[in-house]
C-alpha cells in the first residue's frame, strides 16, 4: 500500500537561529515518526539577523534532512546566494519574479522509495507585498502546463500576506496541484483541508523560532516601533520556549490527490540559542 503513496512534510519559515536549532533538533525525529519522503522548508529568515540565507545554511538544512528549500521576499538579503540559487536544485525563489532575476521557481525531486518525481513549485503573492511582480495566477498557469508533463506530483508554497489571495489560489488551483500550502505570514491557521477535487491546503503553515516574539523577532524592538513610528533595529528572539509549525501529508502516487493532511505543531521549552 505504502508504494502508491508518498508522504510530504512542509515547514513554515525557520526564523534566525532558533527556527534553524528547531529544525535541526525536530525534523529528523519527525521524519522518521510520520515516516516522512519529502522534506520541504521555508529558509528565507535562517540568516543570524532573521533576513536571507546563506550557502552554509542551505548546506545545513540539507544535512538535516531539507529536500527542497522554498523562499520568498526576503530571500535576496544576502547576495552570496545568488550564483548558488542559479545552479540549486535545493534552494528555489517564488516564479514570478520578473525574467533576469537569478535561480528558478521549482524543484523536481526523486523521493520515496521507488524514486517518484515530484515536482515543488515557489510563487509569492503582490496584495500588501511587492505589486510589481509577475501575476502569481498566470505564472502557477502556465507553468504547470510544462509541469504536467513530468510528474503528477505538484506542490505549490504561495509565499502571501492577504488570506483572501491565498484564498483565490486555494480555488485556482484544487484539482490542478496536489498541494497548496501558504507561508508568510509567520503564524499557522487551523484550517487545512482536503479540498473538493483532491488538493489538499492550509492558509499558513506557520513558522519555527521563539513562541513568545513577533514573528520570531523580540517583541519590545517591534512594540517600539508601532509607538514611535521610528525605524528601529530587528533582533531575533532566542528565548524560548521554541515551536515549529507545519503540516504533513499522504498523497496517492497514481491519482496526484491528497488522502490526508494534519498540522505539525511542535513547542519545545527546553531548546536553547546561543
Ligand atoms: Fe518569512
Ligand atoms: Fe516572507
């Protein structure tokens, strides 16, 4: 039975050292409990001050476990990833951005036992966010075409502010993706769902990193700048206690459809961050 399913787990955005130390510290146990194929993690916020990622930290999730490393807006923050991100097949940025940006928007991958290919598509939404990019229904569109011919595979991270547009997506794509799970927005919702035609979703997967920060950085940096309307410095939070939040999944090989979702929601109070 277990031959014509593949099992994915998809983690929200790892937020500065401490989301790193949780995923080095939880993903392999979650992998081996769940029985996990395919590993797929948002690194945009990896770097030390919660901005970027850097080719040691692609190494190091790799190392535990990272099949595919999915991105978004702040992924440009550190330049030393640009002529990596050009030849990754790990580390992938949303496909919409404008041609000429450098890497790609999609993986395909062997996983499981049997060495299926699957394909994990990166778009990023505009509403409250970069408007100028490329339309993220137009690109999913016509990137899936090419897509289709590979693999029925497909999982879709929207990297997205607004809930209604990845609300939109969630109608766009059921029956057209296996999986489409949103990242962005640092805090995980409760509604994933197999949706009418197969695909299975959630709004936020969440992310990994201090539970008492905003958004995994220290909350009195962000307080202040909401009272005084000042630029300020961010910090990331390294007091615990740590979560890590996601979802997993069980997917029929043949048919591309989801059989199950479930959240992963993991805090841990005795991690500590150097
Ligand atoms: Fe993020
Ligand atoms: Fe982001």
């Amino acid at each position: 039975m277990r031959s014509k399913t593949l099992r994915v787990m998809f983690l929200g955005d790892l937020a500065g050292p401490p989301g790193l130390a949780m995923f080095e510290r939880w993903a392999p146990r979650l992998k081996e409990k769940h029985k996990i194929d395919m590993l797929v993690v948002n690194g945009e916020n990896t770097a030390k001050n919660g901005r970027g990622i850097s080719p040691e930290i692609v190494e190091q999730l790799q190392a535990a476990g990272a099949h595919v490393i999915t991105s978004g807006n702040h992924v440009w923050a550190n330049k030393k990833i640009y002529s990596l991100i050009d030849e990754s097949k790990v580390l992938i940025r949303p496909a919409n951005y404008p041609a000429g940006c450098p890497g790609k928007g999609y993986s395909i991958v062997e996983a499981g036992v049997s060495g299926v290919s699957v394909a994990v598509v990166n778009i990023q939404g505009r509403v409250f966010m970069h408007e100028d990019l490329d339309c993220p229904f137009r690109t999913i569109e016509s990137l899936l075409t090419f897509l289709k011919s590979k693999t029925k595979l497909i999982f879709v991270e929207f990297h997205a502010e607004a809930t209604s547009e990845k609300q939109a997506m969630r109608f766009f794509l059921d029956g057209k993706v296996t999986g489409l799970y949103c990242s962005h927005t640092h805090v995980q919702t409760a509604d994933e769902m197999i949706l009418p035609s197969g695909t299975s979703y959630i709004t936020d997967l969440g992310f990994s990193g201090a539970r008492y920060s905003a958004l995994g950085v220290q909350s009195e940096i962000i307080l202040e700048r909401f009272l005084t309307q000042m630029p300020v410095l961010f910090k990331v939070e390294k007091k615990g206690p740590m979560v890590m939040n996601g979802i997993w999944a069980e997917v029929d090989v043949e048919t591309g459809k989801t059989l199950h979702i479930e959240r992963v929601n993991v805090i841990d109070g005795e991690l500590v961050v150097e």
